[in-house]
C-alpha cells in the first residue's frame, strides 16, 4: 500500500499543478497532528516519508537522563538501555510509532491538514499566476451555469464570467469554448475567483493585438477604445512607422484581421480611425462613418459643434445617440451635432440678435453723448460699465461712476449733475406732451358730442 502513496503524491501534484515538495510536506505536518492528538502536543515527534519507497516513519524523542523531570520529552537512562545498550546520558532516544495505530479520529485529523494544506498551495499558486495575467486574454472551457454567471474551466483553475460582462444577446452551451479577458482575480473564503469580462474595452485590444502583428510587435498602437458591448466600438489607432498604415494593418487584406474580431465580438461594428492631435480632424474622425460639414471647437470648456447635411444627420447621431456618444467619450470633446437647416436658422437668429445689440447699442452712445463733456470715448467706457441711459447715469453714485476708466470724481458729479437735468427736461417735455394730447382728445370729444370721453353705444330698434 504504501509504494502507492508515491503515486498518489505524484498525481496530485500533476492535477493540482502543486509541487511534490509541497504536498510531502503537507503529509508530514498531517501525521504530526495525528500523533500529537493521540500522544500529546508537547511529545517530541519528527516525521519521515521515504520517496523511494513511500514508507511513512514517526519518530518520539527524547533526552536521556538520571532524573525525568519533563516526562514528555525526557527518559530515564535504565529505560533507556533495555532498548540500546550503547545509549549514554544526554542522547536522544528515538522510539519509532505505529503510523498505522494512529486511529480513526486521528486518520481524519491527518486527512483535514492534508486537504486545508493542498488547497492553500493551490490557492498560493493560482494568485500567482493569474494575477500577473491581469489584462490577458485565456481560452476556456463552460462548465456550468451559476445564477446567469458562467463557469469556466481554465485547465489550473476555474474562472466566473458574470452576467454583467458578457456581450448582450450572447448565449453558451455546456462544453463551448469561450474566449475573454483577465479583469481580476478575487481571493475568496473558497478558493480564489478568476474573475473574466467580454465587454471590458481592453477585450477588444487584445483580440486586435492578437490578430494584428504590428500592434504586437509596436509598430502600431491603439490610443484608446469605446465600445458599447454588442452593438459598435471604436479605435484610435497611430503608427510609429511612417511606411505603416495603422488603419489599413488593422483592417487587413479585404479586410481579414477585423472580420475575425467582429466575429469573435458576435457582430459588433468595429470603427477604426487614425488619431491625431489636430482636434478637428479628430473629431471628424470619430464620428465616421459620417459626413461632416463644419466643426467649431471650444478647447477651453472641451466642446465642439458639429454640422452635417440632413441626409448625415441621423447617422452622425447613431441609433439612441451611440456614434456621438462614442465620439464624445474616444476624443474627450463633448460633441453637439444639428443639421446645416438648423444651423442656417440658427446663424440668422444670431446675426439678427447681432444687429438688434449693435443698434440698441448705438443709440444709448448717442443718447449717453448728450451730457455736457462726455465724448464718443468716454461714453464708450460708461456703456461698457453697464448704464444704458441717462435714467440709469442718474440713479448711480459719483463713487461707482468714478471707477470706469476716464471718469474722474469731477468729472463723475458733472455726469450726474447733467444727467438728472437732461430727465428733468425730459420729463417736462414728455409732460407738455401729454397736456397737449389730452387738450386735442378733449376737443375732438366736444365736437363728437362725447364730453366726457365715454363710447356711445346705438341700440338697434326691435323690428
């Protein structure tokens, strides 16, 4: 039986990918256990295995001496002699145990250790080697469904592809291949977790690294990646080879090397497009497949406007807003598009707003220009400041007007001084004006037979 144990080490090893050492060492802790819970925890004991014949060796030492005073580690010399005679005072005396008179209890004991140590190796090994994977694509193999989570055999481990990071519409069967990214790996109380995503952006860079050769090799690199899992991605993408074009490497011969991305994607449209610092061009890019009119853009606040033809309007649009939406997220612009109709319209209003400011504007200089010693250049300042009109130079302080520029303290009291005197002639006029209108309407009243200015109403006679 025990040549057997050689093998069973062996073959754990192979399945567990855990080194032999690891798990021989595992045995001798669980054995140590063992013997401990049937002989005692403070007992001296040492454990062997021997790997050419897989013969397992538990040994209880002890001191040999004249007096015990520690019975569980030490022996009287006379005990000692009955079993070696050669033995002396302050040898070890070594007293083999019967592995196999360990017991039930202590059988399990030893069963318990080997397992919690054989997972804990195996859980050393897979948070090595998959967490330096972080960002890798791997091949796997489905198992089995776990709430809408698949769970996938990835030969030294299993992996979890959730729900929320499989593409939309996907559907696998038991025994199906499946390809995906490497998001994390989560330690659990279990066993650790290889956590995969099929949506992740980073998923469609690696299959592109994966088909391309020149993104392997650097020659070509991808900027940045948006997608909308299932329905449309785009790439930015720039060569660092003059001779190369990044588009077309991508693309490949009629287009070979994107189809098989597209198709490992199930159907999702692939954009790919050259980046360049040129904000314009970029953007013009971003929301091909499109046709663009013109762009204006805001660097500072990070916008731009963008206007097409009627007949590009929905497409620049994309269905519920995906291909601005992508483009806005690819050049970290927010893009607003209209129409060359809307923006016509609204090019008018604007110039119409344009020439209504320009006039108002013109006539409160020439209304300002009335007061005594303001000139085209002062009241350019006091325009800027914010009064409009005489009304409003009247009702301001000499301090606020002594602040625009030009404007000293003197010159701010004359400023107030001629202004409340233009809106007291003002008044005054606009006062004999309405004397003089009510003077006509009450003599037209007169005349009209209506003294008093009320409507005559002619009641019509009942036939």
């Amino acid at each position: 039986m025990e040549p057997n144990l050689i093998q069973v080490i062996n073959a754990l090893g192979k399945e567990k990918n855990i080194p032999k050492e690891t798990i021989v060492e595992a045995i001798q802790a669980a054995i140590l256990t063992a013997s401990r819970k049937k002989y005692g925890t403070e007992e001296n004991i040492e454990v062997e295995i021997n790997m050419q014949t897989g013969e397992i060796e538990a040994y209880l030492y002890r001191e040999v001496v004249e007096n015990v005073e520690d019975a569980s580690r030490q022996i009287l010399l006379k005990e000692a002699l009955e079993y070696d005679e050669t033995i002396e005072l302050g040898d070890e005396f070594a007293i083999r145990l019967d592995v196999a008179e360990l017991g039930r209890i202590a059988a399990q004991t030893a069963k318990q250790v080997i397992v919690q140590r054989v997972r804990e190796a195996e859980r050393a090994i897979i948070l090595k080697e998959f967490g330096g994977r972080i960002g890798e694509t791997i091949n796997g193999i489905v198992m089995r469904m776990e709430r809408g989570d698949l769970i996938v055999d990835l030969g030294k481990a299993e992996g979890v592809l959730p729900q929320r990071q499989k593409i939309p519409g996907e559907r696998y069967n038991r025994g199906e291949r499946v390809r995906a990214l490497i998001k994390n790996v989560v330690d659990s109380s279990k066993m650790p977790q290889v956590i995969l995503s099929r949506t992740d952006p980073l998923f469609v860079a690696k299959l592109f690294e994966t088909e391309v050769p020149e993104i392997y090799e650097g020659v070509v690199k991808i900027i940045k990646v948006v997608r909308e899992p299932g329905q449309r991605s785009k790439l930015a993408v720039v060569s660092r080879d003059s001779n190369v074009d990044p588009v077309g490497a991508c693309v490949g011969i009629k287009g070979i090397r994107v189809q098989a991305v597209v198709q490992e994607l199930r159907g999702e449209k692939i954009d790919i497009i050259s980046h360049t610092d040129v904000v314009r061009d970029y953007i013009e890019k971003a929301l091909s497949p499109a046709a663009i009119s013109r762009i204006a853009v805001n660097e500072e606040e990070k916008s731009a406007w963008v206007v097409v033809e009627e007949s590009q309007l929905s497409l620049a649009i994309g269905k519920k807003g995906q291909n601005v939406r992508l483009g806005s997220e690819l050049t970290g612009y927010q893009i607003n598009i209209m129409s060359e109709e809307e923006y016509q319209r609204t090019l008018k209003e604007q110039q119409e707003e344009a020439e209504t400011e320009k006039e108002s504007y013109s006539k409160s200089l020439e209304e300002i220009s009335k007061i005594r010693g303001v000139g085209e250049k002062t009241a350019s300042a006091i325009l800027n400041a914010g009064y409009r009109s005489i009304a409003d130079l009247a009702s301001a302080t000499s301090d606020a007007l002594s602040a625009i520029p030009g404007v000293g303290v003197k010159t701010a009291e004359k400023i107030l001084q001629s202004a409340a005197e233009l809106l007291k002639e003002a008044a005054e006029k606009q006062a004999e004006a309405d004397a003089l209108q009510e003077s006509a309407e009450s003599e037209e009243n007169h005349e009209t037979g209506n003294p008093d200015g009320s409507e005559m109403h002619q009641e019509s006679d009942p036939a």
